[in-house]
C-alpha cells in the first residue's frame, strides 16, 4: 500500500506541466480553510482556500507589473502571518522562486542571501524594515526592491496595496516539476551557507511525510510549531499542509510555553510537531493543563528519553522522534501512520519512510558497514524515489563530496548505526553543524563574526549539551596581544554576533584560551574543545 501511494504522489506531482499554484492551493474545495492565524490574544482568523487563491492572484499580479518573472527570486523576511502564505503561494502562481529568510537574523546574513539569490524583491514585516536599510551591511544601492508588510509604515511600495491593485485574472504559471520553488541556505561549518534549490516535485516527498511521518488527517486540528524560515518549517508547516489541503494552526506570535499551552488547549489540538526544545520548555512551565494528542513528532536534534516519558504522561501521547535535513526533508522516521507505525527502541530515531531507502557506510570506505557498527549515515540515491536533491547552487565541488565515488549513496554527513531490525540511531554531526533549539548553526558563520572583533585573532565555536535547548554555542578565543578577557569583553563579542549574524546564535559562554587545539593540517579540532 505504501509504495503504492508514493506511485500515486509522484504521479500528481513529478509531472512536465506541474502548476504549484494549483497543487497547493487552487484544486482544494474554496471553502475549506486552509490556515486558522492566532493572535498573542487568541483571537484567532480563518484563512480559507478560495480566499488564498483570490489574494495570491492579486500579489502575483503586482508583482509581475513589478517587472518579477517566472524564475526570478523573491525573499519574504516575515514571521508566521496570512500575509506571508499569501506571499508565498503569489510567488508560486508567478513561477518565481520563494528564498526564505529567517527573522533573527542579522543585517550581513540577510545580504549574503539576497545577493546570493540575486533576489529582485523581498517582502519584508515593519518591525524587519531596519535591516534592510543601507549601511555598513547593507547595499545602498541594492538591486531589490523592498515590499512593506503590515501597517504603520510610509514605505513606497505596502502589501496591501499592492493586492488591492493587483488583478484577479492572472494566470497561474505551470513551470513543470523540476522548476525551482524555494532556494534555501544551510549552513556547513566552513565557507559560506550553501544554496540548496527545491524543485516542485519535491512536493510528492513533503506530502509523504505529512501522511506516513506525522499521520495528519482531514479531522485533525494539526500545528507545527517550527519556524518558516528554516526547512522545518517552511516545508511541514506552510508547504506540505498546503500540499494536502489539511487545515493548519499557525501562531502569530513569539514563542513561549504559557503561550503554546494556552493555543493547544483553546483550539483543541490534535496533532503537533515541534523541535525538542519547545516541549523541554512545556515541561518546564510546569502545570497539567488539560489536553490529548492523538499524536506528537519532534524534529531538528536528538529527542532524550526524559522528553518522551513526560509526554506519554502529560500530553496523553509519547513524542516521536523524526529525522531529516535541509537537503532532502525527512527521510527516516518513527512514523505515525498505521502502514509503518512500529514498535521502536528506545532512543531510536526510527526506520527509512516509503519512498526511501538509506544504510550506514564504513568509515573508511564506501562498503555498507556491519548491522550495530557506526558509520555515515546515508541515503540510496538508486532506490529512493521520493529523492529531489541535485546539488547545492554553483558548487559542485561540495556537492560531489556529499557523494560515494560511484554515485550510489548521498552521505549526510550525520554518523550513526542501524541494529538487525533495521532501526536507525543517530550519533553525531560529522560535520560539526550546531543544533540549537531545532536551528542549524554553522560555527563558520559565528567565528567569521567573533574574528571582526579587534581584540580577536582566532576563534572556534562549538556545541555544548543544554537541558533546554539541546545544544547551546560556546565560543573559544585567542586574544591578541595588549587584551585581556574580562567579561565586558565577553558581553562586546555576543552583542557582536547578535548584529552581525543573528540573534539567536550568540555563544551563550565565551571562554578566553591561549591557543586552539589543531589538527597538522591547521584544522582547528573541536571535539577537543568540546571535552574541556
């Protein structure tokens, strides 16, 4: 049944006149919602199918009198709203390509991806109109144009505006499925954020999750509680609902647990996905506040057993836990739906969903290793049919390393081991990649900053275990000569990276060393940081 219904998925979606606007949004019934927007207040606002479809019309008019064209780039740095579903889908009813860009970040990684893009135009929320402003990070003569989201704004071009203007007859684009719909960034930990371009048919792969890996239903009152500028998020929050046509919850606020108590409670919850974090801090806030799950996944690190034994008895249902990346959406899981549901060890994150096939190579070779032996975890690419990866925009040379010599295997760069039943367990980022609360951190992007500073000649930062956030930063920094590590130099060097990179991915600690340790080669060795 299951390699059945990944037959039929693709046949929807991997097809030469596939039309994303259609897929996601105009072929659903105009009067099922699509999107219930919550307020900070609870209030709350319905945002249905036929209503998408009229709105993203308007926008993808608007902007095509902009001069945007099919393929050309438009960013969104905008928190979870209607306005940014709207955006999204008249990005896609142009057949232009959608750069997400995450709210916490800071004015120079907002740059790097908007002239990495070549992005024509960014809409952007009032409060984030700031960092797009010229200055020392920013163009003054950048070649995009910004659109004003949301009111109290005198910015020459404002969204409302522009759908009030914008004609509701224009034709839907149908680019066909390996048409490019999103271009993302992930980060590795050295050079810069990779492109990573998603094509429309990678749709039948985000679809497949939501069925096999989270088992949303049409009676489900589904949230996922992941932020849409970040893959999480904007593939299993935004798109894969669309995809299905489920209705979604989709909170118009800031994150925090008395908050996300109150909206599971209010509207009735049924089937949540967040990043580890968000349950420790439900955990956290204490309270037996009176709700039921049908079901609960988790994404973005490593689920710990003390997370899953608090939610089987206080949301009614264990979280299970879910494993993918940037580049291929998720791909191994501890699935919901009745066809792969199984009995998992505990700390296993699961088994390859339908669609997918992965293995454990050696070490030191490309030979599969041994049932129990840790290797490199990584995907079949000749038999896995929901694959959409093609490699990272302009580099081959990272894209070729992410392969076996002969093709074969996609390596994640993630180790771990599969046991005789064929679960999965994961053990580290081969990579060093961070994951804080759900968020992938290069400590590329956060030494190049800390190095800015004039009393810094090296820095390295690296992950160190948190209760809360599973991973937190801790920079290690070599000092030139004359300064001395004092803690007002440590709050100048994490006030630095906030401005510099993004809110979020400070060095929670900045410890001042006399040296860093380093491989002959001149690779600094961080796992010997992270043992101090």
């Amino acid at each position: 049944m299951t390699a059945a219904r990944v037959r039929e998925l693709l046949a929807q979606y991997d097809t030469p006149d596939a039309c994303a606007a259609y897929l996601l949004c105009d072929r659903h019934p105009s009067a099922d919602v699509a999107f219930t927007v919550v307020e900070s207040d609870l209030t709350s606002t319905d945002l249905t199918f036929g209503q998408l479809q009229e709105q993203s019309t308007r926008f993808a008019s608007a902007l095509a009198d902009l001069g945007v064209e099919p393929g050309d780039h438009v960013a969104t740095l905008m928190g979870k709203s209607a306005e940014l579903v709207v955006a999204l889908v008249g990005i896609w009813r142009l057949g232009a390509v959608h750069v997400p860009l995450f709210t916490a970040f800071a004015p120079p990684a907002i740059a790097f991806r908007l002239e990495s893009s070549a992005a024509k135009v960014v809409v952007a929320d009032t409060d984030q109109l700031p960092k797009l402003e010229p200055g020392e990070d920013m163009p003054a003569d950048a070649p995009w144009r910004v659109i004003a989201a949301g009111a109290g704004t005198g910015a020459e071009l404002r969204f409302a505006d522009l759908l009030a203007a914008g004609s509701p007859e224009f034709e839907a684009a149908a680019m066909g499925a390996d048409a490019r719909l999103v271009q993302i960034f992930t980060s590795g930990t050295t050079g810069t954020p990779k492109g990573v371009p998603v094509p429309v048919r990678a749709l039948a792969s985000f679809h497949a999750y939501q069925e096999f890996g989270l088992d949303v239903r049409k009676d489900d009152v589904f949230w996922n509680a992941a932020d849409p500028g970040w893959a999480y998020g904007l593939y299993y929050a935004l798109i894969a609902p669309l995809a299905a046509g489920v209705r979604s919850i989709l909170l118009h606020a800031g994150f925090s647990a008395d908050l996300t108590w109150k909206v599971i409670e209010r509207f009735g919850v049924t089937n949540f996905a967040a990043a580890p974090t968000v349950y420790r801090s439900l955990r956290a806030a204490g309270g037996s506040p009176a709700v039921s799950l049908r079901r609960a996944s988790s994404a973005g690190e490593p689920l710990t057993p003390d997370v899953v034994s608090w939610s089987a008895h206080t949301l009614g249902v264990a979280v299970r836990d879910h494993y993918g990346q940037t580049e291929h959406g998720m791909f191994i899981a501890n699935g919901w739906h009745d066809e792969v549901g199984r009995d998992v060890p505990a700390g296993s994150m699961g088994r390859p969903l339908p669609g997918w096939t992965t293995g454990v190579l050696e070490d030191g070779s490309d030979d599969v290793a041994p049932v129990g032996k840790m290797g490199r975890v990584a995907i079949d690419c000749a038999n896995s049919p929901l694959l959409w990866f093609s490699g990272y925009l302009d580099a081959p040379e990272k894209t070729a390393s992410r392969y076996t010599a002969d093709g074969r295997w996609y390596i994640t760069g993630d180790a771990g081991m599969v046991n005789d039943e064929g679960f999965y367990f994961f053990s580290a980022r081969d990579d060093d990649v961070i994951i804080m609360a759900g968020y992938r951190i290069g400590p590329f992007d956060v030494e190049s900053v800390l190095v800015l500073h004039d009393s810094v000649a090296e820095a390295a930062v690296v992950g160190m275990p948190d209760e809360l956030r599973g991973e937190v930063l801790e920079a290690f920094v070599v000092l030139r000569d004359g300064y001395a590590g004092t803690p007002a130099l440590e709050t100048e060097l994490q006030t630095l990276v906030k401005k510099k990179f993004a809110a979020h991915a400070y060095p929670r600690t900045v410890h001042f060393v006399d040296g860093l340790p380093k491989t002959p080669s001149g690779k600094v060795q961080r796992f010997v940081l992270r043992s101090r």
